[in-house]
C-alpha cells in the first residue's frame, strides 16, 4: 500500500519512549511521510507520554486493567476503541510491555509492528539483552517484526546486529541496541510508510536498510 496522505500511526509503549522520540524526530524533520495520530501507554506517567506532550502529540493513559502481563477484556476493547477513532492505519509497539492477541490482532490485522531487543529467533521475551549476554554470543542487536498471535514470532521486516563487547554489562549493551534500535525502527516505519514492504507469509520484502 502506498499513500497519498501521510500513515497515521498509533505507538503503545510502557517506558521510557525512546524509540517513540526517535521516530516522532524523524516524522517531524520531514523524512518518515507519517502522522502520529495517538500514543497510549498502559503506565501512568511512563516517559513516552511525556514525549508525546512536549511534542503536541495526542497521548493518553489507558488503566490496563487486573492482569500483570496482558490487557483484559475492558482495556483490549478501550485501546482498539481509542485507536479506530483516532484512524490509525499502522500500529507501532514502542516498548508496550504487554502481550498483544486475539481480538486487538483481529482488529489490526497485518498492521501491528513490534521492535525487539535481539535478533530474533534468539531470545524472544524480556529481557533479552541480558538472555543474549548471559548465553555468551559475540553478536546481538534488534529486530522489527510484524505482530502474531506468538511471542516475538512474526514475520522479520529488518534487523540491525550489535557486537558484544567485552566488559558489557546488561546496562552497555541494552544502551548499544537502543542506539540501533533508534535507527533501524524509523527507516522501517518509513519503509511501510513508503509502501515498500511486501507480505508473503512469514517472508517480507523490501526493505533495505542502507536507504534509512
Ligand atoms: C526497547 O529496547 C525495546 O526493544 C524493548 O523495550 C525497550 C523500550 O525502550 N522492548 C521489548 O523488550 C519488547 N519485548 P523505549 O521505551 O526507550 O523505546
């Protein structure tokens, strides 16, 4: 799909909305041709919200209701809710600490984007910085990957490698991912803005990263 106007954008994060700042950045200089059209964050005054303030963007919190790990029924529907209104066309999960499934991926099929703090299929699930460090690889970094009903397990839309190096702790080398995740997740979100992405099961095409 390519646009005429620019994507409108939904980002849900719990942190500290690093990666948000990086791609509101690159959207405000002009070189991703999207919108942010809502940020929503599970956290009251998580960072990203505090982002999205400074930079007139539209943010809320949403209460994510009594589970520790994913959304319940009442929140599942109040996100989908908040994010059909604002007319979202590309979900970006920016650090969203919780488990995404059945009726929000109904909902947004094929448009939810997640980034990874590893080059997966190594170390899905949290933390996986200090997994990778703990494991012993020589080299890391980060993936953004369409959003299925696994965890980590979509299709790969691009991937950045991170050497490790010696005298890394867990707190280096999330540091040395996040300055690759900072790039890699606005050239990818400029790619689909871009339409240059392609689809075909769990292969995607498209997407070149010398282009940023
Ligand atoms: C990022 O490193 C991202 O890869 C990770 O959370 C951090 C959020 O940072 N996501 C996951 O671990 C998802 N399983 P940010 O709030 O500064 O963008």
């Amino acid at each position: 799909m390519s646009h005429a106007s620019p994507l409108r954008i939904g980002v849900l994060g719990s942190g500290k909305g690093s990666n948000f700042a990086a791609i509101a950045d690159a959207i405000g200089s002009g070189t991703i041709a999207a919108q942010v059209a809502l940020v929503l964050s599970d956290v009251a005054g998580a960072g990203i919200l505090a982002h999205a303030t400074t930079r007139n963007l539209p943010a809320r919190f949403i209460e994510p209701g009594k589970f520790r790990t994913k959304l319940d029924e009442t929140a599942e529907a109040a996100f989908v809710q908040a994010l059909r209104e604002a007319g979202v066309e590309l979900i970006v999960l920016a650090g969203f600490m919780r488990i995404l499934k059945g009726e929000f991926l109904r909902a947004f099929e094929g448009r939810v984007i997640n980034i990874h703090p590893s080059l997966l299929p190594s170390f899905p699930g949290l933390e996986a910085w200090k997994q990778a460090l703990d494991y012993g690889v020589k080299v890391t970094g980060c993936t953004v990957h369409y959003v299925d009903q696994g965890i980590d397990t979509g299709a790969i839309i691009g991937q950045e490698a991170v050497p490790v190096m010696a005298g890394d702790t867990a707190g280096t080398l999330h540091e040395r991912i996040q300055e690759a995740e900072r790039r890699l997740y606005p050239a990818v979100v400029g790619a689909i803005a871009r339409g240059e992405i392609q689809v075909r099961g769990r292969l995607t095409r498209g997407f070149d990263p010398a282009r940023g």
